[in-house]
C-alpha cells in the first residue's frame, strides 16, 4: 500500500450520469485510442459508461495518494493501480 495513502468506503449513487467526456476519457482508456471510430462504434461508449457506474470488485478499495491521485488497492495481493 502507498505510505500516507487513506482508503475509502464505495457508495455508489443510483443517480450518477457520467458526463460524455468522462466518459470518452475512460473508453479511450480502454483502449479506443487503438483507431476506433466512436461514432461508428456507439455501443462501445455504452460499455464504458456501464464501467463507470459498476461496482468495484470485492477485495478492491479506493484510496487518495497524498498526491491527490485516486488509485486503487487490492486486498489480496497487495497491488494498487
């Protein structure tokens, strides 16, 4: 775990709508940056907008760097990305 780094509890809000450059951000992300066409793959940001409001993993916490960065720490095996 990274020195200094204070973890967090999940709440996940029902309401959250995820703007369409967060949005883009994280299917690029994923790999759209590769030469995919988001316009003529539409239901690829559908995926990453369900992504971004999914549930992390159990054995997943999010936690904030003394940097102000957001990563996230895996119980079991001690990783963080």
């Amino acid at each position: 775990m990274p020195p200094n780094a204070k973890i967090f509890e999940e709440i996940l809000d029902p309401e959250f709508s995820p703007s369409n450059e967060l949005v883009m951000q994280y299917a690029f992300y994923l790999g759209m940056s590769l030469g995919i066409d988001p316009e003529q793959n539409q239901f690829l940001l559908e995926y990453a907008e369900q992504g971004l409001k999914e549930k992390i993993p159990e054995g997943w916490s999010p936690m904030l760097t003394e940097e102000g960065d957001l990563i996230y720490f895996n119980h079991f095996d001690n990783s963080f990305l």
